[in-house]
C-alpha cells in the first residue's frame, strides 16, 4: 500500500452549524445573510501534497475570494497526489479508503470555513466517454479495471465506458460482487460522512457531461438525453441524505448552449445550475441564460477560461456577464501554486472589485428580469460604452454595466419617480470614478466619467439607488 505523509496543522472538527451556505430563491445566503461569492476553480488544491493549503486559502481570503472548488478525485496525477482510495502497487482499492486523503480533505474544509471560505465538491469527475481520459495509463483512472485491483470496469468495444459509467443498473460486478452503482454510491456516502456537516460544503455531482468530450457517435444535446436520469438519481439521493446544497451541471458538457437544462430546473433536489459556457459577451451569457432565469434556481459558472491564458479583461466581462444575468462566477486555474503569484493578481483583482460592487448595490434585492421574463436591459438607452446589461429592483436599484467602444457619453436610464443617488465603479478594482444625485423620470441623463478613466475590456459600472 502506498503512503503519502501528511502534515496536520488544523483541526478537524466541523465548527457549529451557524446558518452556513444556503438558498434564497436565486442566490445564497451564508450565516443568514445574502452573500456574493466569487470562486476559483482549484480542483487538485487536496490532492496535491506539494500545494500549501493554508496559504493559498489566506490568499483568497485577502482579496475577498470566498469561495473554491475541488474535486473529490483529481486522477490526472495518479503517482503524485492523494486519492480517496487506497493503492496497491499503483492500482488503486475501490474497496479501500486513503485515511491520509480523507484526512486532509477534512483539515482544508475547517480551514475554509474559520476563513468563511465556502467549498463546493464535485464528487464526479471522469471522463469515462473519452478514450484519452478513460484508458490513458498516464492517468489511471480508478474505475477501469485496468487501473484497479478489484476486476472492474471492462472498457467498452469502443474503448471507452460510456454509457455504462452512467447506467445504474450496468451489471458487470468486481472480485468483492460489487456494481459501478455500488462504488458509486460508497463515494457519495464517504464524501457525506467525512465533510456533509460542515457549513461551508455544498456538492455537485458531475463536473461536465459527456457531449463534446466523448468519443462516441452523439451530438450536443443528444448524450445528456440519453444519462441526465443518473445525475438526478444522485441529486435526489443527496437531498434525501444531507441538507447541504446540490448543483448539477445543467449543459450538455461545455460549450455556448444549453442542452439539458430543461431536465434540472425544475426539480426540487437541485439548488444550482451549473454552465461551462467559455464566453467574454455578457450579451450571449444573458441569451443562454434567459430560460433559466425564472425557474427559481442559483446559477453559476464554476469553470472559466483559464486564468493562465493571461486575458484578464475577458475574464473581468465572463465574470460580470454571469452577475449581470442573475449568477455566480468561478476563476479556473490550472496550477493552483500561481495562488498569489503576480500573474495572479490582476484577477483576483477584478474577483474582489466584482463582490465590492455587488454587495455594495444590495445584489440580492435585483433581478436581470421582471416577473414576465423580460430583460431590464431596456431601461437603459445609451451610455458610455456601446454595450451594455441591466439589472434592477425597479424604484429602487438599478445596476448598469457598461463595456465594448466608450465614449464619455451620458447614460440615459428610465427610473421610476423619486430622488436617487449614483455611483460609478471601476471594474478592474471597484474604484469610484463619479458619482452624484438625480430625480427619476424618463430618459434620465446621468453624467459618466471621462472615457480615459476605465478600460473599454473590462468595462465600467453605473448603481444607482433610491
């Protein structure tokens, strides 16, 4: 069996549960109180032993990031990081847990949550519809037999196990008469019992579905048909176990559509629908996510364009872009030890800049749409950029994000009648670039700052409040 030593610097006993994260409606909620979170994507922050935790979650917490994603098995790395089962002359035990992983695992969740760090779990990450993840032996995934001591799972003629990994009553059975459905409810019910009573947790089942990531005859759209009742099933399954929240990843695997939404959103075990949508225009994130956007649920982005392609003001768009349709937002970084790092900094910039402003304006009060599902973006007519998307609690927020060509041009906005003051943010850093009072009516002129004091990438934003 092997062994990895790990360093235990916290407890881990959960704290009390003091209102942790929960739902109101479209938004969460953390000790009973609306809360903005913006998250980066750190999905091997456990499992790699070379990363320190502690600092990287002291880092977070100084630019105001309050929340992280990980994922339960970060397989990639089968020699370097931690699993959740043990290993046997490096094949893994699906019959055996890794006290150290668990462990540890525990440890990081207590540390984020004394920083009121939230942490969302995604319990399902392989690819087990595409032959390079499935069957590459760089990787080893746990559940080919391959790769295992237990006699399961048989690669497919195709190469692949798709869609038996998502086949609940699939009947091939390992040396311990164990079936994927088994296995797969034993790491649900581990992952519960280790970290389900803390208040900072929630899960989500499957990082991405199979559509475009597969190696087998499906288009987007027609895959997540086919497996969408497995996702379920363990939503449900969850609900009937914790009272932690559950996301779903409600798009057939990633890309700019929605395919499969319509399966999750309105069912009651599922709290979060989550997007892999991968673009900078606020415009077409709003278009994707119009449909959703009265079903009632939270909608997030967990995983972006990837901060290490170095493009900070399309990241700074896809964050306000998913704020500006009724969301929350999530940084992807591929080396989680760039925590920190001066090519980090610019966005954890822009991450704190975006929670400054959205709390600021009261975010949990307003809406991208009114009751009927139309769009607020209406109520503005003119600005200093040339694009631009609207939320509102008409009479009294409204919140306008400006970004594309700019100008110093006047913003026109309809208010509802009474007295109103204004503020101009920066989106690069929440800097207060004007500000100043106004009375409602139609067409109001609100005077913007000078076009060379905010950046036409990253845009500019308009609050105003009654």
């Amino acid at each position: 069996s092997v062994t990895q030593s790990v360093t235990v610097s916290v407890t881990t006993t959960p704290p009390p549960n003091q209102n942790g994260l929960e739902r109101s409606g479209r938004w969460f909620t953390y000790g009973g109180q609306p809360t903005y979170f913006v998250g980066q994507d750190l999905q091997q922050i456990v499992a790699d032993p070379e990363v320190d935790y502690m600092s990287t979650l002291d880092q977070l917490q100084t630019y105001h990031i309050n929340k992280v994603r990980i994922w339960i098995d970060a397989y990639w790395k089968p020699d370097a990081y931690l699993h959740p089962w043990e290993r046997v002359d490096g094949r893994y035990d699906l019959d055996s847990w890794n006290s150290a992983y668990w462990q540890k695992l525990r440890e990081f969740v207590a540390a984020a949550a004394a920083r009121e760090i939230v942490i969302e779990v995604s319990i399902f990450d392989v690819y087990p519809g595409r032959i390079r993840w499935w069957a590459d032996s760089s990787m080893r995934v746990a559940w080919n037999k391959d790769f295992n001591v237990n006699g399961v799972f048989s690669t497919n003629e195709y190469g692949n196990f798709y869609p038996q990994f998502f086949d609940l009553s699939y009947s091939e059975r390992s040396t311990s008469g164990k079936t994927i459905k088994d296995y797969q409810q034993a790491l649900v019910d581990k992952t519960l019992q280790e970290i389900g009573s803390y208040p900072n947790v929630f899960f989500e089942i499957a990082n991405e579905f199979p559509g475009t990531f597969s190696d087998v005859d499906c288009s987007p759209g027609t895959c997540i048909d086919q497996v969408y009742q497995w996702q379920q099933y363990w939503a449900d399954y969850i609900r009937q176990q914790s009272s932690r929240l559950v996301t779903v990843h409600a798009n057939d695997s990633s890309g700019q559509q929605t395919d499969g939404v319509q399966y999750f959103w309105d069912q009651s075990s599922v709290d979060v629908l989550n997007f892999h949508f991968y673009s900078d225009d606020p415009n077409n994130i709003s278009s994707l996510l119009h449909d959703a956007q009265l079903k009632g649920k939270i909608l997030t982005e967990n995983e972006s364009y990837r901060m290490e392609d170095g493009d900070v003001g399309r990241m700074t768009r896809e964050a306000w872009a998913f704020f500006l349709s009724g969301g929350y937002y999530g940084l992807y970084q591929d080396d989680v030890k760039l925590v920190g790092s001066s090519q980090w900094l610019p966005f954890a910039k822009r991450l704190k800049a975006l929670r400054t402003v959205a709390e600021a304006a009261n975010f949990s009060t307003f809406s991208p749409v009114d009751g009927g599902g139309n769009e607020y973006d209406s109520l503005v007519s003119g600005g200093p950029g040339s694009d631009w998307q609207v939320m509102a609690n008409p009479g009294s927020t409204y919140l306008a994000y400006f970004w594309g060509t700019k100008s110093s041009a006047s913003a026109k906005i309809n208010l509802s009648s009474g007295n109103y003051s204004y503020t101009w943010y920066d989106a690069r850093d929440a800097a207060v670039r004007g500000s100043g009072s106004v009375s409602g009516g139609t067409n109001v002129s609100i005077t913007a700052p000078s076009s060379s004091a905010w950046d036409a990438a990253s845009g500019l934003v308009l609050v105003v409040k009654k």
